[in-house]
C-alpha cells in the first residue's frame, strides 16, 4: 500500500486527478471505477479543469459507479447519478452510453446487480477504481458484518452510514436504508485502487487501517491490505492520529505501508 500525505484537501485532489489522467493517456479506453460521497469532488474538478485546460480525453473513458441508493430515481437530486452527472459527467467528453451506474430503481434487483457485474467483465474488469471511505471502514456501501459479499447486491445501510450520510437530507426519514453496491470481489479485482480520504472525522479508520496486520469483515477496507497495487491519498487531517502513531518512539513502521510522499507536518 503506498501512502501519499497531501498537505491540504486541494493537494489531495489534485495528486488523485493527476494519477487518473495518467492512467487514460496511458490506455484512453480506460474502464474507471468512480465513488460518491464529499470526498471526490475536488478530484472531479480537477478532472473537469484538466479536460478543459489540457484537452484530457474522456471520449473512450468508460465508467462504472460503485454504488447507488436503492429506491431512489436517476432524477432526484440525492441520487448518486445525479451527483455524477452534476459534478462530473456532464462537464467532460464522456459518452452517455460508456457510463455504467446502478439502478436504484431497479424492480428485479438481483437480475439487474448480475447483469452490472457481466458488464464489467466484459470490459475486462475495472482498470482503476477509486475509493473514499465511511468512517466505520466502509467502502462502496460494503458495510462492516459477519460477512462481506463478493459480487454487486443489495445492502442495508448501517446506522452509522445512515446517520452520516444524513448531513445531505432534509430529515433523517429521507435517507435511503438500502442501496446497490459492488461487492468486496469486484473492488478488489479492479487492476489499481486509490483510496482518498480527507479531514478529522476519517483519521481514527485511517489510522486503523494503516496499523492493521489482519484483514477483518469488520473493516471491510482492511481487505485492500491483500491487492498489490493500492495507492492511499490522505490529508493531514486524516492523516493526524497516524502520524501520531509512527511518530512516537516505540512505533514501528508497518510493512504493508509505503511512504511515498509525506508533506513535512
Ligand atoms: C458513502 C459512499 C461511499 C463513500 C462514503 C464516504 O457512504 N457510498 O462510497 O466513500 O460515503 O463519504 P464522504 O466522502 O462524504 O465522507
């Protein structure tokens, strides 16, 4: 696992953006994996920015959305394909037909989550996916439990997810209790993963996940201890009980962690 300590949440955004338009002049029909949540946004301006300063191409760019509230319609604005096309879609070249997000109002659930992950397969599997996390370790909506699935289902939200995600509805009776993800399989196949994670609330799991020596159901993103290619992106504010950790005397440095960029704190 690398590390990359970005020294504010602009730094973060811009070093995600930047490894993500390498990987597309690199393969231009890139399958690209793309999370919701606070987190990304900058990261999709800067995309935006780079697609119309520096001619970044997203014509051949292909896209599947790791997950989707369940019982909500494309159309309502808290709906994660809202939020893409708001924020990022609709700003860049990208072909309607090469953008794959869950149906939160799909009617043969099961069906529909089957037929997402044959999709993906067919593309060959995702090339790069990028990942934010809840703050109980979450990643897509693969919510900590007994058991963690592999293929794209659907979920019941936690009480902790429903109650952060709550910031973004009216009252707490209109947040979703279900929605559709990829599962912890299909996350983990994705050929590069960066995981972002940005401000106060994201440094106790940030710094779970960096001490971790086990994988654990419990932490669902502790399972990206076991892919070869993931590239970590935190602020310094994520990054706070972390540093605190491997400062101290008696810290030893992990060995699944790679230091490659640390801004001097
Ligand atoms: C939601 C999304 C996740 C996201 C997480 C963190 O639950 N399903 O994909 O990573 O929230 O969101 P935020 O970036 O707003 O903290």
């Amino acid at each position: 696992m690398d590390l990359i300590i970005a020294k504010d949440y602009s730094d973060l955004s811009r070093r995600a953006s930047r490894i993500i338009a390498s990987e597309i002049k690199k393969k231009p029909d890139l399958v690209l994996g793309l999370a919701t949540g606070s987190t990304p946004l900058g990261t999709y301006q800067e995309l935006v920015r780079l697609y119309r300063e520096e001619g970044l191409d997203f014509s051949r760019v292909v896209t599947f959305n790791l997950d989707e509230y369940y019982g909500i319609s494309m159309d309502n604005p808290q709906s994660y394909h809202y939020y893409m096309f708001e924020n990022f879609f609709k700003h860049v070249n990208i072909k309607p037909e090469n953008i794959h997000i869950p149906d939160g109002m799909a009617g043969d659930v099961e069906a529909h989550c089957k037929k997402y992950d044959e999709e993906i397969a067919k593309y060959g599997g995702i090339d790069l996916q990028l990942l934010g996390i809840g703050q109980n370790g979450h990643i897509g909506f693969n919510e900590p439990g007994d058991e963690l699935l592999t293929a794209t289902h659907l979920t019941n939200l936690t009480q902790n997810t429903i109650e952060a995600n709550s910031r973004f509805f009216k009252s707490m009776d209109e947040v979703p209790k279900q929605a559709i993800t990829m599962g912890l399989g299909t996350i983990i196949q994705a050929k590069k993963i960066v995981l972002l994670a940005s401000g106060k609330n994201k440094a106790e799991i940030m710094a779970e996940l960096l001490d971790e020596n086990a994988v654990s159901t419990k932490n669902p993103a502790s399972f990206l201890l076991l892919h070869k290619d993931v590239t970590v992106i935190i602020d310094e504010e994520a990054a706070k009980i972390y540093r605190q950790m491997t400062q101290s005397p008696d810290s030893s440095k992990k060995l699944h962690v790679r230091e490659v960029f640390l801004w001097p704190s």
